[in-house]
C-alpha cells in the first residue's frame, strides 16, 4: 500500500477538487443553504433543497474547518447550511421536513428522522467550530427527537399494518454515527450507552453468521422474513455500519467490536462485489433469488466510498493483506468509473458495467457528504499511520473468529 500516494489522492481531491465544486457552485449566496441539483459541470438542474443536504454539508464544511485548517470559506459555508436549516427545515411541532424549495417553504415531510440526525451532526460540529452554545443546543434537541422518533413506540407514525411485524437496521446504524459525532464535538459520553445498545441489537437481529449475510430488514427476535424485502441485502449499507462499528472498537480497543466490523465487511464483500465488471452490485438477495428493484446491478457512488473507508480501516486494524488488496480494487474501481476529470466531483449512477447512466453530480440523494466524507476520513487515517499504513501502535496479529449467533 503506496500511504503518501494515497494520502496525495484523497487529500487533493478533496481540497482541489470536490469541496471547491461545491463552494463555486452549490453554496446558494442568495437564499442560504445550498443546493444539490447539479449537471456535469455544475449548472443548476432544480433549486428544491434536500433537507438531509442541509445538515450532511454543514456538518462536512464545519468538519474542514475543526480538523484540517481555520477557513473562513469553510466557516461561511457551515454557517449558511445551519442556519438555513434551523430557520425553514422545522415544521411547527419541530420535527423536520425532508425538502423545501430554494427561499424555504415546505415541500415535503416524511415519516423517518434522517433530517433531525443530520441536522444534529451538522450543528454540533458547527457549535465546536464557533464556541455557540445555541447549536450545542439545537443538536442535542434533534439527536432526542431522533431517538424518540425511531425508537419509541408509537411516536413515529405506522409504515406497515401489524400484519409482518419488521424492524430496519437503518436506524440503528444512523444512531451509532451521530452518536458517534456528538460525542466528538459536544464531548457528551452520555451518547455511548446508544452506540452499545444499537451495536448489540445490530449483532443480535441483523448479523447472520451462518448465512455470512447483514439483513437490512428482519422480523420480531431477527427472523428472516421470506419475502422481497425481507431477503433484499445491500452490501453497500451493511458496509458502511461495518466501518461505524470499527471505528468505536479503535476508539476503545475493542477487539471483539473489530472482529463483529470486519465480519459484516467480509460477508457483504463477498456478497456484493461484481466478478464480471467489477465495483460494487447495489443489491442482492440473502439466497441468491431474482432481486425486485430493477436497480440492482447498477453502480451507485457511495457504497463505493463506504468500502473505501471500511477496507482501509480494517486493513489498518487487523494487517490481514486481503483489505489491502480489496481497498487497491474498490478505490482503483471508484476513480476509474465515477471520477470526471474534465470538470471534477464524481457521477453518482452507472450502469453495470460501470459505463455512465446520468451525467449529473447531484440531487436530492447525492451531494457534498459520502465522498468527501471517504476523501477526508481516510486522508486522515493514513495521514496518522506509519509508512506501512498500519498504526505505529497496532498489535499484528490474527483477528479470531466471531462467536455463532
């Protein structure tokens, strides 16, 4: 593993290339906040605002600006999204919207609470950014309203009849990673006791050794549900938990935390990886059965950054040679395929065979969050390691097997 080549690419992507895409040509300096409806070269395709954006974007501008250097751009840009977003996105009873249009006015409110998480990590680093204890505030109100909103019965509003009772592994997940920047930018360990809650229950309901698979969706006492959505997985999803779940074992050299990360990371590896083109498949069946969205094969970008990171931390946690080379596949995968080197950022939907299904760089899914979250994050951790990209620290050896569950 070539460390300072790497640490050059995602390094300069992300500071030459992705973030000043964003700044020029997302930052809306009329209206606040910002916008992710962009073609290939950042002509403005629709100016209704995602919500999640709001908060995503703040939380990677503040996130610049607190561990890579003191910008004022950086600063503005964070300030633009947080208080954009805590000044339209909040309906009356508090809870957020999902879009709006570019002056503010609600356009649409669904039932999950992505917006309250996003929104809760995008003003905590904000209010670490500043020293504004009001943001401090107003991300400790969200994270509550999350929790409440996912995790008490009967707050958030049915999806399902009792018919199939189901329950997501996307919650727990959410909530594992805004605790995770909470306690980072707030110094509030009062947060851990949710990480361990939603690790465990992920282990328990979501995780099946036996059928080396991570369930997105699973019935009461985590019963597979033998049915389209019940035996869908999304390798990319699963992957992304994996590297939440590693990131706290390093945070507390927790090697059975490490070996639950790096299971996910292989099963859904194993599971998702394309042998005939390559990259990463968008979903598959737990028993290999015909798969109901008709996306399926495609290539999105973001599972792409997600393994990026996972197969890098994994690697630097365990030294096993295989997430060396995995990481080498998913990262050559992702810059040859998504990458436009004519006018920078990368397209975020291709084909199978990774040839390009629309030229656009953004939407009300895809903006300035995953990628420069992987450029970022994993700059930083090689940025930290020794030559080798192993932490100076790290013990070599082994990693056990994991307990049948």
């Amino acid at each position: 593993m070539d460390k300072h080549r790497l640490i050059r690419t995602y390094r300069d992507t992300l500071l030459k290339d992705v973030i000043p895409f964003w700044l020029d040509h997302g930052l809306d300096r009329r209206h606040g906040g910002i916008i992710t409806a962009l073609d290939r070269d950042g002509t403005i395709l629709d100016t209704d605002k995602s919500v999640w954006f709001q908060g995503r974007a703040g939380w990677m501008f503040a996130t610049l600006y607190n561990t890579v250097e003191r910008r004022p751009e950086w600063l503005a840009a964070a300030r633009s999204c947080v208080e954009f977003s805590r000044k339209h996105c909040h309906a009356p009873d508090g809870k957020m919207y999902f879009s709006v249009t570019r002056e503010g006015k609600p356009l649409r409110m669904r039932r999950y609470v992505y917006s309250e998480a996003f929104a809760a990590i995008s003003y905590a680093a904000f209010a670490k950014a500043t020293g504004e204890a009001r943001w401090a505030d107003e991300a400790r109100t969200c994270w509550k309203r999350y929790l409440a909103y996912s995790f008490e019965p009967g707050v958030m509003p049915a999806k399902c009849t009792d018919t199939r009772p189901a329950m997501g592994m996307a919650p727990r997940m959410i909530a594992i990673v805004t605790a995770q920047e909470l306690r980072e930018n707030l110094g509030d360990d009062s947060v851990t006791p949710t990480i361990d809650r939603c690790i465990a229950e992920i282990s328990r309901y979501f995780v099946k050794p036996r059928r080396r698979a991570v369930m997105e969706v699973v019935g009461p006492g985590g019963k597979i549900l033998d049915h389209f959505d019940g035996r869908m997985l999304n390798p990319g999803h699963a992957i992304e938990g994996a590297w939440f779940i590693l990131h706290e074992g390093k945070r507390r050299g927790d090697s059975a935390m490490i070996r639950l990360g790096c299971d996910m990371l292989d099963w859904m590896w194993e599971r998702g990886w394309d042998r005939k083109h390559g990259g990463l498949l968008y979903n598959v069946d737990v028993d290999g059965k015909p798969v109901q969205e008709y996306w399926h094969d495609m290539k999105f970008w973001w599972p792409h950054n997600e393994a990026t990171i996972a197969t890098l931390l994994a690697h630097q946690l365990t030294a096993d040679p295989k997430y060396a080379r995995w990481h080498r596949q998913v990262h050559d995968w992702g810059f040859r395929h998504f990458a436009d080197r004519k006018h920078g950022e990368w397209y975020g939907y291709l084909h199978r065979d990774g040839s390009l299904s629309v030229p656009l760089k953004g939407n009300i899914w895809k903006g300035p969050f995953h990628l420069p979250r992987m450029l970022w994050y994993c700059w930083r951790l090689l940025d930290a390691c020794g030559a080798s990209g192993t932490p100076r620290s790290q013990v070599r050896s082994r990693r056990g097997r994991s307990p049948r569950r």
